[in-house]
C-alpha cells in the first residue's frame, strides 16, 4: 500500500494529513504556524516538521515509506524563498525523500483541493493570492507579495482597513454615520483614535490578529452600514484584478476556467455570492468552485498525481 502525506503549512497554522493510494484518509495531525517571513525560518521548519514527525507516529510510518510529500508552505513566494525552505527542510531530516517530495507555494495546493489543472484559485484569508495553472503547463501568480506590497482584498487588509477608518471618523474626517467604531469598541473598549493608537502599541498586534476583525466589516457590509460596504466592495474589487491579471497571462480568456476559492473570508456567505457576482461579470465561461477537500489532502492528491507521473 503506498502512503502519500500532504501538509498545509499556512501563517496561522500546520496541517497534515496521510491519504492511501485510493485517497483513503488514514490519519492527520496539526501543528503551528509556518510562514517564515511572520515567525522565522528556524521557527517555520520546526512548525512542519514538528507536524510531519507527529502524524508518522500516529501512523505507525517512517518517512523511508512515504510513496510521495508534498507540502504547501505559505511565505514561498520567491525562487530565493524556495531555495532557502528547500534547503532548510533537507537539512531537517526531508533528505530521505528528496527524490520525492514536492515544495510549493500553500496557494497551489488550494487548487487541488478543488480540481486539477487547468485552472485557478482565489485565496482570501488572512493574506490573498490568485494562481493559476492552464493546459500548457504555464503558471502565473498575483497578488501574492505579502502585507505590505501586496494582499490586497485579503483579512488582513480589511482589518486595517477598519483600523484606519475609524481613526479617520474619530479625527473628523470620515463625517458619515457607521456602525464600524461602535463594534471596534465594543470588541476591544476603544472610544477615540488615541485609543486606538495606545491599543496598537501596547499590543503589537500580528498580521493574523488584524485579519480577525475582517469579519466587523463583513457583518457591518451585510447589515447595510455603507462605509463598511465600501470597504468589502473594495476588497473584492482587488480579488478581482488579481483574478483578471492571470486569466490574461494564462491566455484563458476565451476558455472555460474552473475557479476554486479557498480562505476565512469566504466562508461568509455575503462575502462569497458578491465575490461570485464580481467575478463572473469580470470573465467570460467562469464556474466559481469550492473547495471538495481541504488543502492538506489536495496536496496529499497533488503528490498521488507526482508519483503517476514518475511511474
């Protein structure tokens, strides 16, 4: 029986998961963060192959009987990135399989956990990236360049984006009525823009923590407040320039295109059907996909693929 493990390392948390030959599940195991680029790379290597060693043991395996790894690491965004994770990971103990083990980006992994190539994936939770994949082999990728040159759309770009403006309606800037500073207050007790200022600088909050108030604005945007409308229809205008960028470098305008959509902010359904509505007015013969499998099992599916292909 070939074993096929597949790992979803992302910036909150690590999951994995061991499938059979007939994608049977076996076992799976979670772990901590891993995107190096927020924890460091000694910390994020740790996170999965702290993660890979627990899920062997529960499956009574070694990773000498691993058919195929794959792992999807957010924070992979680069050539350097992969080199440097890759090395890492080979010195950690993955040299035993290096013949058949598969590194990539975490967004790649949600692709197959909705279909196969040809074909794109929209992630939107704490971060944001679009990657697609069409029937020549090529691939392209927007959006991806973390929290400060890029992940726009995204939970953590929303939640600032909460931050900021009701720094701007207490200064007196922003002057419309909004529900958004009377959540924010009472989620954290703040009543002014120094409030707020003296919570970010006792707290130094993370990229994640931010991302946690995305769902303020979601719910405020369903509710009818219109600055926080604003600010949702703007997220998903991002999404959608991210989605167009690649669907015209893959050269797929004029063919049917599978789209998965993976990440927190789509589990709202508002936040989905407006995507959806964006989305297929923005391209032609588009058919919005969740996901069939969480990511760590499309990557364990990724790996199934691999190893045919090497057979």
């Amino acid at each position: 029986m070939n074993y096929l493990l597949g790992v979803d390392a992302g910036g909150t948390k690590t999951k994995a998961v061991i499938i059979d030959e007939n994608s049977n599940l076996i076992t799976e195991a979670l772990g901590g963060p891993a995107n190096y680029h927020n924890i460091g790379l000694d910390s994020a290597v740790a996170s999965v192959t702290g993660t890979i060693t627990q899920i062997l043991k529960n499956a009574k395996q070694s990773l000498n009987s691993l058919a195929w790894a794959t792992v999807g690491i957010a924070g992979c965004d680069s050539q350097k990135d992969f080199g440097r994770l890759q090395s890492a990971f080979t010195k950690n103990g993955l040299t035993a399989i290096s013949d058949r083990f598969t590194l990539v980006n975490d967004t790649v992994i949600g692709l197959y956990s909705g279909t196969v190539p040809p074909g794109i994936v929209v992630i939107c939770g704490t971060g944001s990236n679009v990657y697609g994949e069409n029937d020549h082999g090529e691939k392209a990728t927007a959006g991806n360049w973390g929290q400060f040159l890029g992940d726009k759309g995204s939970g953590y770009s929303l939640g600032k984006h909460l931050f900021e403006t009701s720094i701007e309606v207490y200064d007196g800037i922003i002057t419309e009525s909004t529900v958004l500073t009377e959540l924010l207050e009472k989620r954290l007790g703040v009543k002014s823009a120094v409030d707020i200022n003296d919570w970010y600088s006792e707290t130094h909050p993370s990229v994640h923590e931010i991302s946690d108030f995305a769902p303020l604005v979601i719910a405020a945007s369903e509710e009818g407040d219109e600055l926080a409308k604003q600010l949702v229809e703007a997220a998903i205008a991002e999404l959608g320039k991210a989605l167009v960028a690649v669907v015209k470098r893959l050269k797929m305008e004029d063919e049917p295109i599978r789209v998965v959509i993976c990440g927190g902010l789509f589990q709202s359904k508002y936040f989905r059907t407006m995507f959806e509505g964006h989305a297929t007015a923005l391209v032609k013969r588009i058919r919005i996909i969740k996901p069939l499998v969480d990511a760590a099992v499309g990557a364990a599916l990724m790996g199934k693929l691999e190893l045919l292909k090497s057979r």
